[in-house]
C-alpha cells in the first residue's frame, strides 16, 4: 500500500514536472529572432500564455506610449504567440495596405468567435470560402452606388435629429443613437424605429453591443489562451446565452422581412436582397440572420460615437466650429438647408470631420489581423501566424503625418488654397485595413456628412462654463463610446423658422 502511494506520488510529481517541462519549452521555442535570423520588431520582455500581452488597462494610451519607447512597430509575446502592434502611418500602409493580402485572415476567438457568435459574425471570420460569401453578399448592397440610394432617407432621418437637438439638447447622444438606429434599420430590414428608449429591436441590440464589446476586449478571456477551458462544465454558460440572446434577434428580424416578402409589402432591405438571393450567396438561414444581424449592431453602434465624437469637438473647439459656419453661411445660405450635392463645395466641413475622427476614433485598437506569411519591413519580420493589429488611436497620433497630433486642428485636412488634400484621405484609419476595411464605409460617410452639415447649419454648440468636457472619458474597449456630457446648443436662426425647415424639405415656404 506504502508503495502504491509512494509509486501514485512519484507519478504525480512526474507529471507536475512534465507540464512545467513543457511550458517552458513553449515559452522558449517562441520565435524570438523573427525568421532567417531577421529579428522580430523591439518590444516589453515575453509573458506567460496566462499573461495579457497586452496592456490590461487604458490599452490604445499604453501602445502609444510603447509605440514611443519602442518604435513604429512593436511585438509582444505570449507564451509562443507572437502579436504585433503598428503604430504610424508609413508602417500601417506598407504592412496592413501593401501587405494586405497576407493580413485578411483573423486570428482565432474562442470567446467572441466561436462562443458568442457560432463562426458566423463577418467581423470576426477567418478567411476562406465562408468570409468570401459573407463579403459578397454585403458588399454588393453596400458598395458606392448601392448606398446614394440611401441619401434621401438618411437626409430625412437627420433632419429629425435636428428637431430632436432642438427639443430635448440634454439628451444629444440619445439622439445620436436613435439616428444612427434608424439608419441602419431601414437599410438592413427596411424599418425605421421610432425612438431609442422604447424600440424592443434598438434596446436589444443595444444591449448585444455590450455583450459583444466586453468580449472581445483584449485579454479579456482566458479560453483564449487556455482552449481547453471552453471544455469545463459551466465556463462557457454566459457566453451561450448571450450568444442565443442576440441570434434570436436576428432571426426574429430576418423571419419578419421574410413574411413581408412572401405578402409582397416588403420594402427595399438587405435582408430582402438576401432573402430572394440565397442560391447566389449560398448562406445558410443562420448566416443571413447574422449577417443582417451585424450589418445592424455595428452600423447603429459606431455611427453614433461619430456623430458624437463631432458634438464634442465642436463644443470643445469654438474657432474650428466658427470656420464651418462661415463656409456654410457662404456656400448654402439661411433660406436652403444643406444636401448631399453641396458636399463637393464645403472642404472646411469635410476638414473638420476628418479632424474629429482622428482626434476621438471610432475605433480605438482595431481588430486583430492574423498574418499567413512572413513580412519583412525595415529590417524586422513579422512572423507568419503573428497576431496584428493596427492601433488606431496610435496610428492616429503618428507625429510625423500628424505635426502635434494631439491639437485638434482641421486645417492640417486643406492644402494651401483651402482645398482638401489628394493624399490625405489615405491617413484615415476609421475604417480599417486592406481587404478588411469596413463594408459600411460609404453610408457611414454620408451619414456623418449630412448630420455634420445640418448639425452646425442649425446650431452653434458650445461647451458650458460650469459642466467642462473631459474629452479622454472613454470605455477602454475596441469600440470606444465617450462618457455623457453636457453642451449648450444655440439655433444660428429663429426657431420657428429652424422647425419648420426640419419639417418639410429644408427650405422656406
């Protein structure tokens, strides 16, 4: 019996030891001189797998600073993960733009990936054939020409968040929310709601954005370092009822537009489109679900801190604002609101929403690429399998395409003669990177140029004296939303009149 337990002990030790053996061999055999002896990019000392890599706070403030300290591109290392963080704009062109084809893979996500969304939310799909049939299918609805159809509808909705400014200012990002939702709803299953409090469909995915936000926050789930932890009864529960909470949102949607169509009153949608193509896209019912379903969480959500990241530039920067008036009281007038076709006429404006979404992101972080070859840059490579992201935030502040990055100050947008710059819009990173970009970018621009136009058309907003703005109160997350704040917001006209043009097509009977 002595020595079953002493035998039972030894190989208890043995395989204590074995484990230890193996962890070690992990965390050595990582690559630490890069491939063909080319070393990996300067980065902080390695970590255990059970480690964050990343910064576990404050994350797109700490890569800047580390982006400071080590260089335009650095690596962290995790056990034998390699994760890769670029940080300026020269690198971020030539690796995630000019190596973009190497980089349209994502990592694994046990957690947002596979837990709470079953493989099948495009933002986070691996490459291959199923990424290839989601892209098409949203792609084709949502490419150049397909969204001017959209501009007359998301004029009218923003012109109803004019009324909702001059009704109730206090509540400006309510208001922002219920326009984007809106938007997005009309042009996902051909809805509008009518307000973001007490639409069922907007207070669910409200709260789905949340589920999905603290997912996928960097180092946020152990199963992603330790898969095997997905496998112990219970771990994964709250993630499974997220995960069907939020599906049968979208299947309840797409089961809607599809009895709609099947009485013939249903309106233009994405989910029509993919309703009457389902031998083209070959998307199973789940898949659709989901990708309407995404189409709607993403376009409601990061419209919104557009819209609001504008707000706060303009209570907070007087003299910017004061320049956009001037060019719209020149171009549009007081008897016309502003309408798509004067875009081309209001660089200051276009100017000063560049300079706000580089001033505040949408997107702080960015989602992470996966590499599936190595790339070499400068003389550092970056490892096939690497995890990459492109920091937004950082990339956003790269002093070198940005002199004082951190003044906010839209003339940096305008050339000489108060014209836009021809190289500049490829320094904006609000939408991602190479074949990952954003499907949604065309009508979230004009979203954000219309709001924007009638916005500052409408009123001077202002910061006040006794509530100052903290402009860096933000959610640590990837898809940052500001916390509230108050302004001030004058109409530039008298208010019956202002009412009255929000309420018919903009002009004076």
């Amino acid at each position: 019996m002595m020595m079953e337990t002493f035998i039972t002990s030894v190989n208890y030790a043995a395989g204590v030891a074995a484990i230890i053996v193996l962890l070690v061999m992990l965390y050595k055999t990582s690559p630490l001189a890069g491939r063909k002896g080319i070393p990996l990019p300067p980065g902080p000392p390695a970590r255990w797998f059970w480690s964050n890599a990343l910064p576990a706070v404050n994350i797109a403030h700490a890569l800047t600073d580390l982006v400071r300290e080590y260089g335009p591109i650095v690596s962290f290392q995790q056990g034998s993960q390699v994760i890769i963080v670029i940080g300026s704009i020269e690198a971020a062109t030539d690796i995630m733009e000019k190596e973009g084809g190497s980089l349209v893979d994502r990592p694994r996500s046990i957690a947002a990936g596979e837990m709470l969304s079953n493989g099948m939310r495009i933002v986070l799909a691996r490459s291959g054939d199923q990424f290839r049939r989601l892209r098409k299918a949203v792609h084709t609805h949502l490419q150049p020409k397909a969204a001017e159809a959209y501009k007359d509808m998301q004029r009218k909705h923003a012109m109803d968040f004019i009324l909702d400014m001059l009704n109730d200012p206090k509540n400006h990002q309510k208001h922002a929310h219920r326009y984007a939702a809106s938007v997005i709803l009309r042009v996902t299953y051909g809805k509008s709601a009518p307000t973001a409090n007490t639409d069922p469909e907007v207070v669910r995915i409200r709260r789905a954005v949340k589920h999905f936000q603290a997912t996928t926050r960097p180092g946020a789930n152990l199963v992603d370092r330790v898969p095997l932890l997905r496998y112990l009864p219970g771990y994964g529960k709250q993630l499974d009822e997220w995960h069907h909470e939020e599906l049968e949102l979208y299947r309840h949607q797409l089961r809607r537009v599809k009895s709609e169509v099947d009485q013939n009153t249903a309106g233009s949608s994405f989910a029509k489109t993919l309703l009457e193509n389902t031998e083209g896209y070959q998307l199973s019912t789940d898949e659709m679900s989901y990708l309407a379903g995404s189409l709607f969480m993403a376009g409601s959500d990061t419209t919104a801190i557009g819209i609001t990241a504008i707000i706060m530039a303009a209570a907070c920067h007087p003299l910017a604002q004061a320049k956009v008036h001037e060019e719209l009281d020149m171009v549009i007038g007081s008897d016309r609101a502003p309408i798509f076709e004067d875009s081309s006429s209001l660089p200051q404006l276009h100017a000063f929403l560049l300079e706000a979404l580089r001033w505040r992101p949408i997107v702080r972080i960015g989602f992470p690429h996966r590499a599936t070859k190595d790339i070499f840059w400068q003389g550092y490579c970056i490892p096939e399998g690497a995890t990459v992201y492109g920091c937004h935030w950082t990339i956003s502040r790269d002093p070198i395409a940005f002199p004082d990055p951190d003044v906010f100050n839209p003339q940096r947008w305008l050339d000489s003669e108060g014209r836009l710059k021809d190289n500049m819009n490829s320094k904006l990173v609000t939408y991602g990177f190479g074949r990952r970009v954003c499907p949604g970018l065309h009508l979230a621009n004009q979203s954000l140029y219309i709001t924007l136009a009638l916005l500052l058309w409408s009123f001077r907003i202002a910061q006040r004296p006794d509530a100052p703005i903290n402009t860096h109160a933000f959610s640590d997350v990837i898809i940052a939303h500001s916390a509230p704040f108050e302004i001030d917001v004058i109409p530039r006209m008298n208010v019956a009149k202002l009412r009255d043009m929000m309420t018919t097509d903009g002009r004076m009977d």
